[in-house]
C-alpha cells in the first residue's frame, strides 16, 4: 500500500489501569503495522512510556503531537488527551484512569467526525468508572451510535470467518423478551445483511438466526417468542429474497458447529452470541459496531485487571480489530 493511501486510525487508550495499553504497545512494536497504517494513540505520552519501560519494549518508539500536521507516516504517535500527569497502579482503577479513558475517547470521536482520523480501534474501559459528562451509556456501542447519530447500530463479533451479531446489546436480561419485535428483528437483521455486503464483501449473505428460548420454544410449548415474532419475520424476509434461516436452538446450533454453514449468525441477545463466540474465538475476535458512518472496532476482551501490568496479556484480539478496522475501511472504498 503506497504511504499516501495509509488511513490515518485512532486508537483510544481505554483504562490506562487494565491490559489495554500493555496490548496496544504490544500491537504497534511491530513496525510492520505502520506500512498498512498510521496510528494515533488517544492517552498521554507518560502513560505509554511507563508501560514501555515496564514491558521492556525497547524496539517501541512514539512521538507526542499537539495536531494532525505533526503526523509522521512511519511513526505511532500520541495524542494527549489530559493536561496533568496521572498517578496509576495497573490492576487498580481509579476515578483518575476513568476519567482519561472518557477524555480520550471524547476526542477521538470529534476526530472521527472531523474527518482527521478514518477508524478508531477501542481498547477496553471500565464501564462503571468512565461514566461522566459526555459519556453515559453501558458502552462504546451504545456512544458511538448515538454519537453519530445513527438511528441503530448492532454489536458484531467476527473472527475470520466466523460472524456472530446480537439483538439486544448491553441489556438486563429480565428486559430482553419485552426488547424483541418484529420492528427490531427486520432493522437488525438489514443492518447484519448490508455490513456483510459493504463491509466484508458477501454479496448474497446467509444469515442464520437463533431462538431466544431453549429448543426454540419446542413449537411455542417452552415460550412462543419464536412463533409469534421469529418466524414470520424470517418468513417475510425469504419472501423478499433473503438468505435468512432459523429460528435454531442455540445450544445444538453452536454445538453441530452449524454457524460454519451460514456467513453470520444474529443472536437474540448479548450472551446468547457473545458466550459461544469467545469460547471459540477469544483469542483472535474482534468487536465491530455496524450500522454506523464510521469505522470502529476493538478487542473482544474486557480490561482484565487481574493481569494488568504483567505482561501476560495477549494481543492477538487487538492485531486483530486494527486490522479489522483497515479491511473495512478497504472494503468500503472499493479498494
């Protein structure tokens, strides 16, 4: 890829207390990343010189820029994203690391949506201690779909070839069955099936969709949610000329390994997708917010305080969402 071509990605620190920064340092001292990419890390430059040094990652260099014009095609640099030098202990949040996490992705959103940066990768926050002014939603898919003023967004796990998305996102679970209508089921599943088309370039997607009770409801004897909504909605949709199958019991379904005859799978809810997909895919998945303008993905893993600090996290789920972000980037200029 000629340098001039190289999308500009943010990637947001997330909590500088977590495994976040250890993954993206990780990441980006392979300097083979910067011939496909130039990287701005949203955080502060003393944050990723303290991991730097406490990874031994001395083949990592970085510059610290103030604006865009600073860039350097070969280099990461870091963009600070607070004025005063944060006091942190891996392992142990604090109101201090929240509050930077919430700043930086603050500022890479209005980035984004100046158009100085073409995706933005997320490391993983504490949900609970980001909140604050301009960030108060159970999580990045929720902000960034808001931000964006996106009318809906879905929650989208992929890992090569393996695609699982959900319904209902970060909701209890006592408010799912009430959450699924015929009205979301078809939105959802026409953002599923235009993000396999613009984003991963299937053109005729088969998508398969899950029962949100056990067994599927057993012909409505152990609920009739799959009678009543799901049916008629796949029905309506293969009428339409759609690719849509199901509804599946989502215990045989995963179990037979059945996803691997569909392109996606669309999951009622969070742990319905989410539990299958990282028992499966933990190690290299990537979460994609489709539906929305922009390009953004993450990790499919959590901050993982009990191993922050340790240089025991693995990057491979973060390569991997950067990665992710530029074949979407690619896939929809038509490169």
């Amino acid at each position: 890829m000629e340098q001039k071509t190289k999308p500009r990605i943010g990637i947001t620190i997330g909590d500088i207390s977590g495994i976040g920064p250890e993954v993206v340092l990780k990441t980006l001292s392979d300097n083979r990343v910067l011939h496909y990419c130039t990287p701005i890390i949203y955080g502060t430059a003393s944050a990723v010189n303290k991991y730097r040094k406490l990874l031994g990652l001395e083949n990592f260099n970085f510059q610290t820029i103030q604006a865009f014009d600073q860039l350097h095609p070969k280099k990461t640099s870091v963009l600070n994203c607070v004025e005063e030098e944060i006091d942190f202990t891996p392992g142990t949040p604090t109101a201090a690391t929240g509050a930077l996490a919430r700043a930086a992705l603050l500022r890479a959103a209005q980035d984004l949506k100046d158009g100085h940066i073409q995706a933005v990768v997320t490391a993983p926050i504490d949900k609970d201690n980001t909140q604050g002014e301009g960030f108060e939603f159970p999580g990045h898919t929720e902000f960034f779909t808001t931000y964006f003023d996106a009318p809906e967004s879905l929650m989208f796990l992929v890992a090569d070839g393996f695609r699982v998305a959900t319904v209902t996102g970060h909701l209890p679970l006592k408010e799912v069955a009430n959450q699924i209508t015929p009205e979301l089921l078809i939105r959802k599943l026409s953002i599923l099936d235009n993000s396999l088309r613009r984003d991963f370039g299937i053109q005729k997607p088969r998508i398969a969709v899950l029962g949100l009770n056990p067994h599927a409801g057993e012909n409505g004897l152990l609920g009739t949610e799959e009678t009543e909504i799901v049916i008629p909605v796949i029905e309506q949709l293969k009428n339409k000329g759609n690719l849509v199958f199901g509804p599946f019991p989502a215990d045989g379904f995963f179990g037979t390994r059945s996803y691997q005859k569909f392109d996606a799978t669309l999951a009622l809810y969070h742990d319905q997708g989410l539990i299958p997909f990282k028992t499966l895919a933990f190690d290299r998945g990537v979460n994609f917010t489709a539906g929305l303008p922009i390009v953004r993905t993450s990790p499919d893993h959590g901050t993982a305080y009990d191993i922050a600090g340790q240089n025991r996290a693995d990057e491979t789920s973060f390569r991997e969402a950067l990665f992710a972000a530029i074949d979407i980037l690619r896939a929809r200029s038509g490169v």
